[in-house]
C-alpha cells in the first residue's frame, strides 16, 4: 500500500470531511479510495474491453394497465434468461409497478438488454445500473428450470 499526500483548499477539505462523515466512512483514507475505485469503475464501463464482466440492475415503474405491457417485459426477460439473475416486483399504488431486474454478464449485453427493458413503450421512468465484477466460477452457479409451457432453461 502506498501513502499519498493530498494538498486541498479548506472548503474542499470541509466538504470531503461531511462527504465522509455523512456516508459513514471510518477514515478519510477508505472515503478516497472509494471514490477513486468508482471512478475507475467509470472509465472502465465508458469503453469497455470485448467481454469485461459485469452484474447490473436495472429498474423501472410502469402503468399496469397498459395494454399487453407486462407480458413484454417478462418475454424479454426470458428472451435473455442467460442475463438475469432475479426480478422482483412491487405495486407502486393502484396504476403503477415497480420492477427491478438483476442481471449478471458481459457489459455489452447487459447494458444493451436493461436499456431496452426501460425504453419499452410503456416504461414511464427507469434506471440502469452497472457495475464492472469478476467472472468467476464461484460467482455463478448453474441451476435449471421448467416452465409451465414444458420448455426448460439451464444457466450455468
């Protein structure tokens, strides 16, 4: 580990202390270097190399009644079924729902499928979310499924 002097102006140094502070860091030193891995994260997501692994989520609220909507969604969703992880879902209050879907793969292909799902005509405000992982044999683990119709998925 290397130790870095950092000189900064006073109000900088103040709003980096109540940045700290209010997240609940233990030191400044753990603050900063989060910061600096998100920012790392960043730059890799803005150009990623072909194949860099990442898990996602993304989120979204739609009206339920808008018509055949919510069979779109799941039909995606299992349209990419070697991408998602999870979804789960909520009533938002009598009109709208409130789905997020965790996915797991190449950024290219998550971003690409969690951006459709939020620009599908009837998605009124969503939220994509990436972050660069590491493919590992441990972080996966394979499992298979029926569906009611008799077709079966396998993600391994």
């Amino acid at each position: 580990m290397q130790r870095i002097t950092l000189s900064i102006d006073d109000d900088l140094a103040d709003y980096f202390v109540r940045y700290a502070e209010e997240r609940g860091y233990r030191n400044r030193s753990e603050a900063m270097r989060d910061i600096l891995r998100n920012l790392a994260s960043s730059e890799e997501l803005e150009d990623p190399a072909p194949g860099t692994f990442c898990v996602g989520v993304a989120s979204y609220i739609y009206d339920h009644h808008e018509r055949q909507l919510a069979m779109r969604l799941t039909e995606l969703q299992h349209e990419h079924g070697d991408l998602v992880i999870s979804q789960m879902h909520a009533h938002v209050n009598g009109d709208d729902c409130l789905e997020t879907v965790f996915l797991r793969g190449p950024v290219e292909a998550v971003r690409g499928f969690a951006d459709a799902l939020v620009a599908e005509p009837g998605v009124r405000h969503g939220h994509v979310n990436i972050i660069p992982a590491e493919n590992s044999v441990h972080a996966h683990h394979g499992h298979v499924h029926r569906h009611a119709d008799g077709t079966v998925h396998s993600h391994e």
